[in-house]
C-alpha cells in the first residue's frame, strides 16, 4: 500500500498542533509524526509503527489517511472522539490535532540531518552485520535512540535503525545492525559491495528509548538487530557507573544468531552492580550442544522478572508484544515498561 502511495504526486498541506505556535508544513508523503519531529516538536512516540499509542491525538480539523487499523490500539471512546494515530496518518488535506503534550519524555537534542558515507560493513551473523557511517556533521544523541538513513537512489522511504553503540567521544562515526531482509531495498543495498564508500543521509535523533532514571532492578530484553539500542544503553550505563542490578535475555533462534558476546561480556565485566546475561534460544537442534536456556524469552521472563523492574526491550512486534503481555501477567506496572518494536519496512510496500 504504502508503494502506491509514494508513488503519487506530493501534495503540501498545512499542519497545526494545539499549543504549538507555528503552523506546519506537511507533504502528503509524511506521517503528522514525521512533520512535527522535524520541526522540533516534542510529540509523544515511541514505536512508529502502529504498534503503540504513545503518538495517539485527536483529529479536530481535516482528512488523514491511515495507513493501518488503529482499533485494536485505541479505546471505544477514543475511536468515537475521532483520535488518530500520528505515527500511521497522512494528510488528505490541512490538519489539526490535539495533543497531551504530559506523555512526552523525549532527551532534549538539536534534530540534525547530514550526509556521510559508509565506512565498513561487519559481519555479525549470517543476516545481520554492522554498518559503520562517518558523517559531516557530527550528531548528539541519548543511548537507545535511532536515525533515519535514506539513499535516495536506492529508495525514497528512509529506513530507522537504533544507535548500536553508546554515545562518545567521535560524534561523526556512527554504527548501525542492519538484517537483510527479504525484498528490502535499502537494507539488502547496505549489505552489498555497492554501499561500501557510498554517501547516504543520515538524520536524528530520534525516539523516546533510553534508561529511566531510578535504582530498582532492570530486565532487558532483546531480539535480532533490536540488540543495538539495548547494547547502546547498557555501554552507556557502564560509563556512568550505573549499579543497579540487570538481568540481559537475549532471544535467538539458533547458536549462530548470537552476536556481539565478547562486548556483553565486557559490559557485565564492567557493570559495578549485578549483572547476568541469559541468551534463550527457540529453534535449537535438540541434540546440539547447547546447555543454556530454550525456548521464546516470554517462557523465562517469570523466572528473572519482580514486579518492581523496570523492563526494556527492543526486537520484533511479535516478540514484544509477547513479552508485554507477560510483563503483565507477572505485575510489572506499564509505567516501568519501555520498548521500541523493529518493524521490516519492506511489509509496507506489499
């Protein structure tokens, strides 16, 4: 669907955001989000792809087109209200919204957008490797957030990917976990011959993923390429000398979907409080060699989670979904659960 809307001619369209004072502009091309977090707005967010209702406001003037079904997110009540969710709404025409600004906890850092090249690209696993880019402008971002990289010549869509590696020193030189998707233009053209010492434009930060404040307990929890802002916070915890206890699971299929070992290693070396790591694996050969825990990281989460934990997790929609629903089951209360879902933006484009 969104293929065939891309495709059409861009139309611009004015955007207004209760207690906001300037007014907009929007493409036809562009979620409400999108428009209003490159103008700076703090807008709420948090997973950008339908799967939440952190960006949900309400619809006061104007047609949007929703790009995916919001009522199974929304309430009755707020469905009746006409509220929308900013992150899956395009505009039809001039739009305004409403929006509780209190829900927003978004690190304060200016919106930058570069170009830079690629570097080096790292195999990781079999399907996932590093990119590494070094861009022109440097950019400042808090552990956990992501960018958007886009290649104009590959596609007009550009793609999100967390920070995998804590904020330092070298401001211009920025690592990336890319997983080769099937049909995906721009993350298949990363892994290629092609984009070693191509330019690409970077943009961030973006996202409201980052460690909460506190001293109880904290479970992390990851899957795939969503291991990037997990390890992004957990190095950048280490050089603050954060000592609060965590529990790291780490969800994969199989031995070889096990990546970055040795930096998990160094991190829980370093870590000046408790710290244990649990990778759980759900399609091992049952006569491997493989002694650690099986199954889907939802089947262990009772066992290393307490109900005063603060929970972050990032990886597949299924796979936090899941772990939501069982954060839930064991008590966490939802304010102390913090997640960013990876979506394949190929879905999009069926």
């Amino acid at each position: 669907m969104l293929g065939k809307l891309f495709g059409k001619k861009e139309t611009f369209y004015t955007l207004k955001i209760e207690g906001v004072d300037k007014e907009i502009s929007i493409s036809s091309k562009e979620t409400v989000l999108q428009a209003a977090l490159k103008e700076g707005v703090k807008f709420p967010h948090s997973c950008r792809v339908g799967g939440c209702s952190m960006c949900k406001c309400q619809l006061k003037e104007g047609k949007v087109k929703e790009l995916t079904e919001k009522s199974y997110i929304l309430s009755a009540e707020e469905l009746q209200s006409n509220f929308i969710l900013a992150c899956q709404s395009l505009p039809k025409s001039d739009v305004r919204v409403a929006v509780d600004f209190s829900r927003s906890d978004i690190p304060e850092h200016t919106l930058e957008k570069t170009s830079g090249k690629i570097t080096a690209q790292n195999s990781l696993t079999h399907d996932i490797s590093e990119i590494v880019i070094t861009t022109e402008k440097s950019i400042e971002y808090t552990a956990g957030q992501f960018a958007e990289l886009c290649v104009p010549s590959v596609s007009e869509l550009p793609r999100s990917y967390s920070f995998g590696q804590a904020p330092g020193d070298n401001d211009k030189e920025f690592h990336f976990f890319v997983r080769a998707v099937p049909n995906g233009e721009l993350s298949n053209w990363l892994l290629s011959d092609a984009a070693l010492g191509a330019e690409i434009v970077l943009e961030g930060p973006y996202g409201d993923f980052y460690q909460r404040g506190g001293e109880v307990p904290m479970v992390c929890i990851a899957g795939g390429s969503g291991l990037a802002p997990v390890l992004s916070i957990l190095e950048d915890a280490v050089n603050n000398n954060c000592e609060r206890s965590v529990v790291f699971l780490f969800g994969a299929r199989s031995q070889r979907d096990l990546y970055c070992l040795d930096a998990i290693k160094k991190i829980g070396s370093n870590w000046a409080g408790e710290f244990k790591f649990v990778p759980v694996l759900s399609e091992e050969p049952e006569d491997s060699d493989w002694k650690g825990a099986r199954g889907f990281v939802t089947t262990v989460m009772e066992e290393y989670c307490g109900t005063d934990n603060q929970l972050y997790m990032c990886g597949p929609p299924p796979m936090i979904d899941a772990a939501i629903e069982e954060a839930k089951n064991i008590g966490i209360d939802e304010s102390n659960i913090f997640f960013d879902k990876f979506l394949d933006r190929s879905n999009l484009n069926n």
